[in-house]
C-alpha cells in the first residue's frame, strides 16, 4: 500500500527495488498527487492543464474569483538572523494583493500544525507592508495545508459543520464572545483528505473544494476511477488537473522522488515503532525492579510491624496498660485499640 492508503496502486513493497518503481513511468499508473514533489509539479509546470489546474484550486480554497497570479519563491524572507525559516510547497500572489502560501503533507510529522500554520500565516504577512505604508494596504492572506491524516484539533466544543465530518475547516481570527471577525485579514485552511469518504455520494452538492480533496485522496487510486471521472466530468478544473497529473507522471525523476519519500516513511516509523518498544520493553524491566524491590521492603516493614504488636500484645497480658505496652514495642498506641 501506498503512504498508509488503502486499495490503492502497488507500494513500494511490490517492486524490487527503486528502479523497477520508477519504471511505472511509461506504463500509465499515476504519481501519488499526496506526495509534495508530485503536488507541486502537478500545479505549476509550465503548462496550459496546470495553470488552469491551479487557478481551479486556488479559487475553492479561497472561494474568491482570481483573474491572474504569480508564482514566486517558496521561501519566505527573515527578518532577523536566526529567525526559523518558512518553506511551502506552492506560494502565490494575486494582483489583487491577495496572497496564498499551499502545502502538502503526507506525513503526520508530530508536531502542532494548528501552531505552525499560525506561524506560516503571519510570516506571509509580514513580508508585504513596507515602512511607511498605511495598514489598509496589508493584504489578505491563506495558509493552506492539504493534510493526508486526521488533524487534532484543540479545545472547544464541537461545532455543527465538525459533526458533520468535512474535510475542510477554515479558521481566522475573531472575537471569542461571539465569533465576530476581527478584519479577516489571515486565513488558514486546513483540508484533511482521510474525511473524504462519504461524500462520493453527493458530488453535485459538495463544494469546490471538498470535491478537490476527494481528487487529491483518490486520483492515482485505480478502484475509484469512477468517481474521478464523473468529477472530472463535471467540473474543468478537475479535469485539467487529471491531464497535468498524467503528464508528469511520465516523470521518471518523479517517480524516483515517491519511491524515496516512501521509503524514508516507512523507514521514520520504523525507527519510532522500534524506539518505542525498546522504552517499554526498559520501562518494563525497571518497572518491574522497582516492584519487586518496593515489595520486599514493604514486607520486612509488615513483619517487622506485626511481630511489634504481638510483642506489645504479650506485655498487655503481663497487666500493662496499652500506653505501656505501645512505648515498649516502641509502636503506636492505636494500633493497640
């Protein structure tokens, strides 16, 4: 299986090696589009099916009309030496002075996305406004991360559109009292594609871009090619975006570039699954240790302690009081009671 999805293409594991899984290259299979490589080459070559692939997107993730944009560097300036540095897959800006910032991640690395997106949010917006400018003139901007796991969100309770399970949820900032917005100036947009399931059934009513997320979860997945193509069929950016796919998934270098974050994957969770048996397998033994050594001295107090009551217990037959008998045993009085 392919990157822990399931009825997919053949994985990694039914290949050889890296060079008879690039080979699928010329066969017809389709690249993974949850793989960052082949995400980000799938929207911005230089060609008619991604540039229109990409306006497609752009506007369900944004739900905004956009006339044109430019693509422009991935890495965000610093401002200071020593500031983390930012780096996405795809990052636009529009004429309009709207701006966009897209990642993939097909990993659930471990860390707090919630954060980091707030993080990448605000670095995106920092690096518009120039000294001396009004703050009318700072643009909206989205943070847009397509996640191929299930995000852990923080607190709260559960809203309307959460219990009905979507794979989009969009967040700015506002007021808590009331949810009023504060100027609606960052945007984050979190897209969980393993939320995707059931709503194959409702294609006609979904919006735009869950239906992208039900694209990006199934494209390469042979078993749903019916339901990509009835999406394909229905909206035109969907189907520029299975054109673009197809071309650059006769990428060799594409394939190899899957191949190799496949296998670090796998490689990443076996060293955790392996790190982690290891802990319990030590937490375990010293566990057990600390029981047994726990035990024993707790016994030899016990016994200690019972064999002081019936020493004490004797000295009370002899005609002591229990006062007595407690300070001889050199033991607590109320035990004697």
């Amino acid at each position: 299986m392919s990157f822990g999805d399931k009825n997919v293409r053949k994985g990694v594991r039914a290949f050889a090696d890296g060079k008879e899984y690039a080979a699928q290259a010329g066969t017809g299979a389709l690249l993974n589009p949850r793989v960052d490589t082949t995400f980000k080459a799938m929207l911005t070559r230089n060609t008619s099916e991604a540039k229109a692939a990409l306006k497609s997107f752009l506007e369900a993730a944004t739900e905004r009309k956009i006339a044109k944009w430019e693509l422009r560097p991935n890495d965000l300036p610093v401002s200071f030496v020593g500031q983390r540095g930012v780096s996405c897959d795809i990052s636009c800006e529009f004429d309009d002075g709207l701006a966009a910032d897209i990642e993939m991640q097909a990993f659930n690395q471990e860390y707090d996305y919630g954060k980091r997106a707030e993080y990448q949010v605000s670095r995106l917006e920092a690096t518009y406004l120039k000294r001396g400018e009004s703050w009318e003139k700072a643009p909206v901007v989205y943070q847009i991360s397509i996640l191929n796991f299930i995000y852990d969100f923080k607190g709260g309770a559960k809203s309307d559109e959460e219990k009905r399970p979507s794979p989009v949820s969009r967040f700015a900032m506002m007021r808590t009292k009331d949810g009023k917005c504060l100027s609606n100036t960052l945007n984050i947009v979190f897209v969980e594609l393993p939320k995707v399931y059931g709503l194959e059934e409702s294609l006609d009513t979904n919006t735009a871009l869950e239906n992208w997320a039900i694209f990006l979860k199934d494209a390469d997945n042979p078993d749903k090619k019916d339901i990509i193509d009835k999406l394909t069929c229905k909206e035109k950016g969907l189907m520029e975006a299975q054109k673009s796919l197809s071309s650059v998934s006769t990428d060799m270098d594409l394939w190899w570039a899957e191949y190799r974050q496949e296998i670090y994957e796998r490689d990443r969770i076996s060293s955790i699954e392996a790190a982690t048996k290891k802990g319990l397998a030590k937490g375990y033994e010293e566990g057990l240790s600390k029981g047994i050594a726990e035990g024993l001295s707790k016994g030899m107090k016990e016994g200690i302690k019972e064999k002081a009551i019936s020493l004490a217990k004797k000295y009370m037959s002899m005609g002591h009081s229990a006062k007595e008998a407690a300070e001889f045993a050199e033991i607590d009085e109320s035990l004697l009671l």
